[in-house]
C-alpha cells in the first residue's frame, strides 16, 4: 500500500534517491531540499499573511482614491441620489459629497478585491425605498437657485405693482397703438416689456378670469346671453314696466322689471384693438332681479381692462405736449398720475368690482 509521509521533516537527496522505490521519486525535482518544521512554519505563517494584507490595504486605499476621483467628476455631470459611499472598517469615509452609486470600471469588477469594493460601495437595492423619498430634496440641494422659464411663474410682487405696470403699458399703447399687439406676438424682449406682459396676463388670469367663471358657473344663464354682455363693453341697467314673463337671461318664468341695454363696439381682449363692424348696434333685453344684479357685476369685471385702457388713452390725448420722445412723455404723464392718486383710484375701483363678484348672493 501507499506510504503514509510523516509529519517530522525529511531530507531528500538526489543521489541517494536514485534507483528507490520510495516515495521520493514522487517529488517535484525542483523540490529537491526542504526543511519543514513547526517551529520554521510558525514563524513563517505571520511572513506570508503580512504582505497580503498589506496588499488588500493598498488595494482598498487605492479604490477609494479612486471613490473620491469619481464622485468629484459624476457631482459636475449628473446629481446622485442612491447610496452612500463608505468603508466596511467605518475609517474613511467621503467628505462632504453627495450619496451617489459609482458604477465599477470591467477591470475593478474582474480583480480578486472586489470583496472590498462592497465594503465602500454600498448596494442600490439596500437604499432603493429612501433613494423615491430623497430624489426632490437632492434636486433641490443642488439646485438651488435654478430659474424656471415658465412664463405663467408670475414674479414676486405686490397686486398694485402690477397694476401700475399695466398703466404703463396702456400709456405707451395709446402713443403707439402697436405697443400690446408686439408684446403679445412676441416681438418685444427686454426686460420692462417681459414684466409688462406678465402683469397683463396675471389681471386676466388671477384677477378677472376667475371671477367670471364662477358667476357664470353658479347661473342659469344660456349661451346666447352671455356672449351678448361679452361683446357690447358699454351696459346701461334700469327699471322699466313688471312683466311676467320669461327672462331672457336665463330663459325661467320670473317677475321681469329690468332692461339691459347693450351698446359699445367689439374690441381684442388681449391687444384693445377695435373693430368697428356694426358699432351702432345695440341690444335690449328684459330680465329680472337677480339676472340683473349678475349682469351689473358681471359687465363690470369683464370690460374692466378695456375701460382703464379707454381713460389712459383719454390722458394722453388731452396731454398738449408734442415732439416728445415717446419714453419721455409716459414717465411723465405715469408720474402725474401717480402723484395725483389716480392710479390708486382705478386700483380702487379694480377691487371694488373683485368684491362684488366674490360677495355676490344668489337670490333666496
């Protein structure tokens, strides 16, 4: 049977072993002298693991300089917002970098470290339900001051500062009445003409628009109706005969006492621009009390734009000065209003109608 080797040292020689049988012809030739003993294999044990952990410290050292390199280049190209970044020993950590998931390089995955590689890398699918709860806040951490260029972001400033600029928009219009028209097309681009334009849209879309939804959206009134007190911007309301009948607003059996008289010509909600086709036309309609009360506040708020641009043109053709530049002749007119406290009036006047659509009462 085979021989078992024993466990003591032995010393095998070439020339001796020549021509035997013994179990030295089994060994390597180049293992031709070895000396293994207890005493020589423990003191050997701690000479052979020393280097490798010294080269697994090399190793984690340089993947994490390697970390750092990379979190440094991915924060200028991309936010992260997986997971974080550390050491399995808790000694290094990154400094004041955001949580990322560094992808590994073929030749970092393909190396014997890679058990090291974990221990700073911590794995996407530990961190996958905070990763949905702190996306928007990373967003926001690193981008901060980010402007957004949605035109409907109306800018931080109070109702009247935007009413002023409206006056002003409307002053320049009345001198040239291509003015509303270039900054709704998109023509004009600087800067005063940009805010001018915000202002515009937030007095529809703030102010009136939604007003004038919810009296409508609270009324029995039929279409034709309500395109009639849309397109006649002058309304004259007044008592007449009591006539049992049906209302010509919304069209149900009531006690009419009122006639709506309807005049004006038809006009661009957005640039004023008139139209002068039929603008002799008027129409009389009979209604009752409460159609009539909801007409009343109803004309008010929607031709509201219209009559202030109607009295700024007044201003400026009752201004006698001539041969003035245009920029001029609106600083100057603006600031004679405003001293005057006529801007703040038809301010006034703007709340008052807001009032009245947000105050009124149904009939009992």
């Amino acid at each position: 049977g085979r021989r078992k080797r024993l466990s003591t040292s032995v010393l095998y020689d070439s020339d001796d072993s020549e021509g035997s049988d013994i179990l030295v012809r089994r060994v390597p030739a180049k293992r031709r002298c070895a000396m293994i003993d207890r005493e020589s294999s423990e003191e050997e044990q701690p000479d052979k693991t020393r280097p490798a952990e010294n080269v697994s410290v090399t190793r984690r050292q340089k993947v994490l300089a390697k970390l750092k390199e990379l979190v440094r280049q991915s924060a200028a190209r991309r936010s992260c917002s997986s997971a974080n970044c550390e050491d399995s020993n808790s000694e290094a950590s990154v400094e004041e970098e955001p949580p990322c998931q560094l992808p590994l390089t073929p030749s970092e995955g393909s190396e014997t470290d890679s058990g090291s590689i974990k221990d700073f890398v911590v794995e996407e699918e530990e961190n996958d339900d905070d990763d949905i709860d702190n996306t928007e806040h990373v967003k926001s951490e690193n981008q901060p001051h980010q402007k957004q260029p949605n035109p409907s972001n109306i800018p931080r400033c109070d109702h009247y500062e935007h009413f002023r600029r409206i006056i002003k928009a409307f002053l320049i219009n009345a001198i040239d009445d291509s003015f509303l028209s270039s900054l709704y097309d998109g023509t004009r681009q600087k800067r005063y003409a940009q805010d001018m334009l915000l202002s515009l849209h937030y007095l529809d879309n703030r102010f009136i628009q939604p007003r004038l939804e919810n009296l409508i959206g609270r009324s029995r009134w039929k279409d034709r109706y309500k395109e009639r007190v849309d397109c006649y911007p002058d309304v004259r309301i007044s008592l007449k005969n009591t006539k049992n009948m049906s209302c010509q607003a919304c069209e149900m059996k009531r006690c009419c006492k009122f006639n709506v008289f309807l005049s004006g010509r038809l006009y661009n909600s957005k640039t004023l621009e008139v139209d002068d086709f039929m603008s002799d036309d008027k129409q009389v309609l009979k209604v009752g009390v409460v159609c009539a009360n909801r007409t009343r506040v109803y004309h008010n708020l929607k031709h509201f734009k219209y009559k202030l641009y109607m009295d700024c043109s007044s201003v400026v053709g009752l201004d006698g000065v001539e041969n003035e530049p245009v920029k001029d002749t609106v600083e100057r007119l603006f600031s004679h209003l405003e001293e005057s406290g006529w801007i703040r009036k038809r301010y006034n006047d703007l709340e008052d109608c807001m009032d009245d659509a947000d105050n009124f009462q149904e009939e009992k």
